[in-house]
C-alpha cells in the first residue's frame, strides 16, 4: 500500500501552520482517549510518564523514532474531549501542536496542527505526522501484528517531495 499524503499548509500571521486530518469510526470519548492515555499512545506514538496537566510537563518516550528517546511535552491546554494543545522542545527548536476533535454522525475528526515558524524540514515533517497519524488509525482498529502497522519507509522519503511543494 502506498499511502496518499493529505496535510495542508497554510500561512499566519507568524508563520505557517500545516494541518493533517483523519475521520475514525469511533465516539469521541474514544479517540480522545487513544490520544491522551498512556497506555493508547504508546501503541501508535510512546508512552507518557507524570502529571499530565496545563502548565504541566510530563515525559514522552518516542517510541517509534531512533532509539527511542524520552523527552519533554509541555501541555499548555486541554479541553476533554475536544483540544489539546502542546509543545515538545528539541534540537531543532520547540514544536508547538494541536489536536482538535469533532463529533458528528457516528464519526470523530482528528484534525493535527502543527504550528511551523518556517517552512524548514517541511519535507521530513509532513511524512512523519501522516505516518504517526495512520499508526494512530491502525491503533484503533486493533493492528496487533507488526504486518498490519504502518511502515515509516512507504512515507519517506515518497513523500518528501508532496511536502516540499507545499511551500512553494
């Protein structure tokens, strides 16, 4: 299967924000959950350890990229079961994101933002959210076998170049 890239660029006021969507068959309490309990995020994103409140840090092992590593993820709002919105500092700066959930007709829309000061690495980034957003979808429909999960290679660098258009 090669995966279609769907995220979008747009610009703000300062600087751009790329939004990545995805529609699940499930009741919003559901994928609230699959996006803010430990033990659900570690099946498509890693595990989280603390205090998980606004104004709070906790830690966040990565446990898809390189390694492995645990950081930082500071939540500067959540608003069950609708908003989350956090930041997570690295080598390359803070990554400020954004999940807003809806509810409509048996469905629930996961929209990721990801607010962007430039359009640097945009080729490597958009890849790497539609790839943690299809572990995401996955997740939920129970992927157990490593066969049935998203595989990082059919995302980049295929689609680097989708990415990299974006920004013109």
């Amino acid at each position: 299967m090669t995966p279609v890239p769907t995220g979008r660029l747009a610009p703000t006021a300062d600087g751009h924000v790329l939004t990545l969507t995805r529609t699940f068959r499930a009741p919003i309490d559901d994928v609230w959950a699959s996006v803010t309990e430990p033990g659900r995020t570690a099946r498509w994103f890693g595990p989280w350890e603390g205090d998980a409140a606004p104004g709070r840090t906790v830690k966040v092992r990565l446990s898809f990229e390189e390694g492995a590593p645990w950081c930082d993820l500071h939540i500067h709002a959540c608003e069950p079961p609708r908003r989350l919105v956090v930041s997570m500092p690295d080598e390359a700066g803070d990554w400020h994101m954004e999940l807003r959930l809806s509810a409509s007709g048996g469905t629930t829309e996961l929209e990721l933002i990801h607010h962007l000061k430039g359009t640097d690495g945009i080729g490597e980034i958009g890849p790497g959210w539609e790839y943690y957003l299809d572990l995401l979808c996955a997740s939920g429909e129970g992927a157990d076998a490593d066969a049935d999960k998203p595989k990082f290679e059919d995302y980049y660098p295929a689609q680097r170049d989708y990415f990299a258009s974006l920004a013109g």
